[in-house]
C-alpha cells in the first residue's frame, strides 16, 4: 500500500478530515492529552528518491508538511497547524497539484485527485496566479474520493479554502541562492516559513523535489508513442471532444501497456514503468473525469490545468463576493467588550472572515470594520444583529458599506 494501513484507517472517519482542514466538528471534538491515538504520517515519492508527506498528531489538530531529500529517513518541516501559531502556507497550486500528479504516476495505487491533494489541502499558498477554474474541479474530485458525500457540485471543502481572496501585496521574490520565496505586505497575514529571511527553510530540498517531480511527468509524454499519427491524432481529439475511447484504442493498437497485467478489478505492474498502468487507466476507468484531463494535459504538453479548466468552465468559486464592512456604535459604553466578544466568536466560526480594530469616530461613537466572506450578507447580518441584542439598552448600532447604510432590522 502506498499509504501506511493507520493512516488509511483514520482516513475512513470524517472526524479525520475534521481535524485535518480545522472545521468545526473539530474544535467541538478536542480529544485531552491522555485519550489521544498515537501520530500517523506519510510519504510520498515523487521521482530521484525525493518525498513528501504530512505528520498528523491525531487528537491533537497538529499536524506538519515534511519534505524528503534523497536517501533521508528523516523530513524537513516546510509547515505547520495548530490553534496557536499556525505556519501552514508552503506550496502554490502549481506545486502542490505538480507533487500529486508525480506520485499517482510513481505509485498506480495512488490516484489523483485523491488522498495526497486532500491531505496536503492545508498547505495550500495562494498568491492569485492559480486558476480556480483549474483548482475547483481537482479539490470537488479528491474529496468525493476520500470522504464521500451525497450530491454533487462544490464540495464544502474547496469552498472553505477558497472563498477568501488572497492577501493582498503577496510577492515573490528571489533569494541570493537563486530559491524564491514569499513575501507579504497586506491582510490577512500570510502565515510561512517560505520567507526571504528565514535560515533554516529547506529551500535547496524544495527545488530538487519539484525538479524531481517535473521529470517525473515529463518521462511519461516521453515513453507514450506521440509520434504514431493515430495517437496524435486521437489525443487532439481527446482534448477536444471529451471523448478519450479513440485514443485508448490507438495506444493499445501500438501496443502501449501490453507489459502491464491485470488481476480482475484491480492491476499490478510488472517489468513496466508505472505510468504507463496510470495513463491507460485514466483513458479507460477514471474515478472522475478530472483524472483524465490533467494526464491528457501530461501526454499533450498542454499547461498545467489548461485542460481541466476547459472541460469543466467557470468555477462557482468565482461569484463569491468579499464585503468589508464598518459596524457604527453609539454609546456603547460598557457593552463594547461583550459585543466585541461577541463578533470574535463569529469570526471563529467564519460567519465573518475578520473583525477589526475599534476607532473613535465621536465623541460617543466607534467605527469596527467587519468582513463578510461567505458572499451570505443576510446571514451575516442576522448572525450581528444577535450579538447586538446582548447590548445594554440605549446601544444603537449601524451597518455600512462605504456611504451605503445596509440595514440590520430583521425586517429588511
């Protein structure tokens, strides 16, 4: 199993995933020290004996992201979760879903999207250059895979990792050794170890495992028959059409994978490279369509999520609507630090993506900027119109965005 069996195990729970995406049931479920199961990691190959994987210290919500340079028993830490000091942010999309597709192609028991996408989820680094057209289809897939659900559509869990913007004034930079690394000026705070100053990031194992990975990916086009005319041809098509049975065809007429054999639902290889068992298996038994599309992008050269983003359109991601708010209080006196409260436990729960620092604006009022993300103001707005109802008597309370009053009756 590519995937140790404890791991595989816990997989099967959604408190699992609970605890590894940090959602409610969660936090609602903190386990004490003494009742807590032991670690359970991974490790993943991605190609020149280069790793990567995830340490979850189950009933604990911490967890790490570990990188592997060749020939060490041992991970370096790239990042880290847990209710205090978290430093998750480590790998761009390109990256991380690069990293997946090298090791479904290694290993044919691991299947992408899948386990590994969902797993490193938590690490994601956005910066705005990914595409959510590109990212939304992959992240829906993997989690239909590894914690099914009835329905289809956006799954809840791209949703939470996605719905907020980036922080604004994130840039690369380029480091004196050559590596790049991330800065930011803005809000929210993009919480990395990946920064121009940090000493000990592993920077040197980081670009020799995606280089790793990229020739990994690469040696697949390289051993597929591309220049037979009929693959060529039926692999446009593919692409095309939507219709991969042509190309399937075409590569078994040339006798692509006759060196893989197959042992009733499931199949080994033997004296074959991996890819091979991968490639055709995405032609004729994908688990999701996307699975297909991102290794017709691998055989065609096509850019990474060119294909995904074409087959499946414009990501409902892309409707959600960021609303930044000032909340206006009159003679609020005492009742401030409850309300304050109030709203942070809001925030907590992600009704409001953040809640900001009071100013004075008069005599007896305060300005507080509050952020609405989930593109739900009705909500929002009923969730702090029950805060304020724990005010004193004599609070009055307005809603703004910009010099438009959004009202907080119940009636509007």
């Amino acid at each position: 199993m590519p995937l140790p069996e404890p791991l595989i195990t816990e997989m099967r729970e959604d408190l699992f995933w609970s605890e590894v995406l940090w959602e409610d049931a969660w936090e609602d479920a903190w386990v004490p020290q003494a009742a807590r199961k032991p670690s359970v990691r991974f490790a993943v190959d991605v190609g020149d004996d280069y790793g990567i994987g995830t340490n979850v210290m189950l009933g604990s919500g911490m967890q790490s992201l570990e990188i592997y340079a060749p020939g060490s028993a041992d991970g370096e830490d790239i990042g880290y979760v847990d209710g205090a000091h978290p430093m998750p942010k480590a790998l761009r999309w390109e990256e991380l879903e690069l990293v997946c597709r090298a090791s479904a192609l290694r290993d044919p028991e691991i299947r992408h999207p899948g386990p590994v996408a969902a797993l490193l989820l938590p690490y994601l680094l956005r910066d705005g250059s990914e595409s959510l057209d590109a990212v939304s289809p992959v992240l829906d897939a993997a989690f239909r895979l590894v914690r099914p659900q009835p329905g289809h559509g956006l799954r809840s869990e791209t949703r939470s990792r996605l719905k907020w913007p980036p922080p604004k004034g994130t840039t690369w930079v380029t480091r004196p050794d050559g590596h790049l690394a991330v800065t930011n000026s803005g809000w929210p705070p993009l919480n990395s170890y990946r920064t121009p100053e940090a000493e000990h990031f592993p920077f040197g194992v980081l670009a020799g495992l995606f280089d790793a990975a990229r020739a990994t990916v690469a040696a697949v086009a390289a051993a597929a028959p591309l220049t037979e005319p009929a693959v060529r041809s039926a692999l446009e098509v593919a692409i095309r059409d939507q219709d991969v049975s042509a190309l399937a065809n075409a590569l078994r007429d040339v006798g692509y994978g006759d060196d893989i054999e197959y042992d009733d639902d499931a199949f080994y290889v033997e004296d074959a490279w991996h890819g091979n068992a991968v490639v055709l298996r995405a032609l004729e038994a994908p688990t999701e369509p996307v699975e297909t599309a991102w290794v017709l992008e691998v055989l065609s050269g096509a850019a990474q999520g060119s294909v995904i983003a074409r087959w499946f359109g414009e990501s409902p991601m892309h409707h959600l609507r960021l609303w930044e708010l000032d909340l206006r209080l009159v003679n609020v006196g005492r009742s401030f630090a409850r309300i304050r409260n109030g709203l942070e436990k809001l925030e907590r729960s992600e009704v409001l993506a953040r809640v900001g620092r009071a100013d004075a604006v008069g005599p007896d009022e305060l300005r507080l900027p509050v952020v609405v993300g989930r593109d739900d103001l009705p909500a929002a707005r009923a969730a702090i119109r029950e805060v304020l109802a724990q005010a004193d008597h004599g609070v009055t309370a307005s809603l703004w965005n910009g010099d438009e009053e959004i009202g907080l009756s119940s009636e509007q």
